[in-house]
C-alpha cells in the first residue's frame, strides 16, 4: 500500500502553528503498520519558511535557507512530541518518501536541517520530486507550476524566494502585530488561514461590518502591502518573473495617475490572484498527460537543475499537493485512463462561501490523504476526505 498526504505544515505549536491533528494523523500511521507500506509526505510537512514571524526580507533563498537554526527542528519535535514518536516507530519499519514544497524548500538547501530529519526519521528520502515506473506514477507538490510560489533566480545566479514567502514574512510580523491586538485569537487565526490569500480583501470588509469594529484593518492591510511591493527585494522579484508588467510597482505604487490607493493596490492584488487558478495545477496536468511530459528546469529552480520529461504513456497518474484542494481527476485522451490526484491538506482553511454566499466566508476543516493498493492488477486508488474536529 502507498499512502500519499500533504501540506500538513506542522509547526511549534504555539498561536501560529495550526497543525492540530496529531491524534488522527497518530491513528492512521498505526493503521498503516502492515506490511510492504510506504508513506509519501507530497511537500510542506513542516513549516518552515514562516516558522520564525520576524518579518526579515532577505535577498536569496539561500539566506533564509543558511540562516534558519537546525535547532528549531528538535523544537518542532518536541511541541509535536507523540506524532512524531509515531512517525520513528513508523520509519523502522517503512519507507518515507518526503517531497520537498515551497514552505519547506530549506531541507534541499541546509544539509545540517536534512541530515536531521534524517536522523529522527531512519528509512526517509528527501527529493524534489519521486518517480515510480512500475506504477507510472508521478509525485511532485505543485508549487513549480505557480509563480507565485515558485523560486527563480537573478542574472547573477542568486536564488530567489518566492513572492508569497516575501509576502507572507512582511505581512505577517508588519501587519500581524496591529491584527493580532486588535482581533480576538480565533479570528486572527482564521486571518492567518485565508485562502487563497488575497481574499482576505474581502474578509477584512466582512469582519469590519460583522463586529463593527472601530479601526479600519483593511486601510492598515494595503498600506503594509504597499511598502511591500516597494521592498527592492519585490521589485526585483517582479522584474525576474514580469518583465513586461514590471510597471506595476511604478503605476500602483509611485505614480497613482488619479486612481485611488486602495483600487491600485487591489488591482495588483488581483493580479497576482489570477495567477493562482483553483484549476491550474489540474489543467497542468491534463497539458503533461496529454502531451509530451516536459517540466523545464526554470520551474523548477533550487528543486533540481534539469528538466524533466518521459515519453507518451511512461507516466499515467500525477499526484500533488499544494492548493490544499483534495481532488481526484480522470483524464481522458482517446486512449487509456490516466489520473491526476490532490492529496489536499491537513490545514484548516477560510474560504469564500462560492456558490452560496459569495460574501460569507466558512472555516473548512477537512482532512485527506490518498491510497493506492498496487498489490493488484488494476491497482486501486482511493482519496479519503474526512470532515476533522
């Protein structure tokens, strides 16, 4: 049996660690204490790009990478003490796959943070991506289909962070610490846990209205994100990845021409938001089954330095995580079935009530994990939501 989830983003357990389901994560690695099982965790096990909220916008990647203290692995260990004695006694026994994702990017950049996972976890694999030609099965997160999540790099060959790293660091600590005084612990939670992020526009308004609240956070919210977008750090980011739009940070930003503040920086915001496509990691994924397999190595910068690609039919199912979406896909392109699967998270979310109430937003708390027993021929998959509490 493979048993593949994601995105769980585990952290220190304190106020901005929103990883609260060790007992059921505990309950299913004993369950999977058979025979012949592996476990894929599909990227952003832990988190650790915004595990430390100290708002620094560094340069590189390798910076936040060299910089982050191996130490505070062990403290993660510690505020997760029982899981993570499951996943030892688990990794005795079994294999663990762990594919990197843009929220624990660090662990292919640090080898002091890699060799300790290792450690802990004696049978695991760290890798950018895994590949199973017996099944024709592959295992990527997905954040190298997104640009906004995904690194790059600059004429100099420094690697750069991606922008919502930028974002979340700067927005976090900038406009965290008003927030966080402002907005009881469970609504400030549930601001940390919008997605995708940029609706927090809107929710920003809703809260304002819902508890008629005196300050007006969504003013504070674009004001922070302005100095943002004028960090020299963002504005190099946005010339690496938008060359031709690179007049967003002079329009918006520095010269208004007579639009108001809060439009401009809506629009921008906008702008990266359509970036983000709920579909677009399935769309990429009908595009790689019903074509040539090719991911150029521009995707996928500070993963693995060369493209990827196989032949018509060497690949027949893709699993992802990243969107925190679970979704099973059928792919249909005249011959045999092929599949695309998201394993989802293990993150509650916040989201728009699409469909009912555009201007509601509803905390989802959903689990899910993907099984596939390929002890048969054909082999059988299952992805397995469950409502968590």
């Amino acid at each position: 049996m493979k048993v593949f989830l994601s995105d769980l983003h585990i952290g220190l357990g304190n106020e901005s660690d929103d990883f609260i389901y060790d007992n059921r994560l505990i309950k299913l690695l004993r369950d999977l204490d058979g025979e012949n099982n592996e476990l894929f965790v599909v990227g952003d096990f832990f988190e650790l790009s915004n595990l430390i909220n100290d708002g620094l916008i560094m340069d590189t990647a390798f910076e936040y990478a060299e910089k982050f203290d191996p130490s505070l692995i062990d403290a993660i260990f510690a505020s997760h003490e029982k899981l993570i004695e499951e996943f030892q006694k688990f990794s005795k026994k079994h294999k663990i796959y762990y594919i990197a994702g843009n929220h624990d990017y660090y662990i292919l950049l640090n080898q002091k943070i890699n060799e300790r996972i290792k450690e802990v976890f004696e049978n695991c694999e760290i890798l950018p991506y895994y590949y199973d030609p017996n099944i024709r099965l592959f295992v990527i997160h997905g954040n190298q289909f997104d640009i906004v999540n995904r690194l790059s790099k600059d004429k100099d060959g420094n690697l750069i962070p991606p922008f919502a790293e930028y974002m979340n660091k700067y927005m976090n600590y900038n406009f965290g610490k008003v927030a966080g005084k402002i907005l009881p612990a469970e609504l400030f939670s549930d601001y940390q846990n919008i997605y995708p992020q940029l609706d927090v526009f809107k929710w920003l308004d809703v809260i304002k209205e819902k508890y008629d609240l005196k300050y007006n956070l969504k003013t504070k919210w674009i004001e922070t994100f302005t100095q943002l977008i004028k960090t020299p750090q963002v504005k190099k980011w946005m010339k690496i990845n938008f060359p031709g739009v690179n007049i967003l940070s002079n329009i918006f930003i520095n010269n208004l021409g007579g639009m108001k503040l809060g439009e401009a920086i809506v629009r921008v915001g906008m702008f990266f938001r359509s970036m983000r496509n709920s579909n677009s990691l399935l769309m990429k994924a009908e595009e790689l089954l019903n074509d040539k397999f090719y991911i150029p190595k521009e995707y996928l910068i500070g993963f693995y330095d060369q493209d990827i690609s196989f032949v018509k039919g060497e690949v027949k199912g893709i699993v992802m995580g990243h969107n925190h979406r679970a979704s099973f896909n059928i792919i249909k392109n005249g011959g045999p079935k092929e599949v695309y699967i998201n394993t989802g998270t293990w993150k509650f979310m916040v989201n728009r009530n699409f469909g009912i109430n555009r201007n509601e937003f509803i905390k989802k708390k959903l689990i899910s994990y993907l099984l596939i027993d390929d002890s048969n021929k054909p082999m059988n998959f299952k992805l397995v939501r469950e409502e968590a509490f």
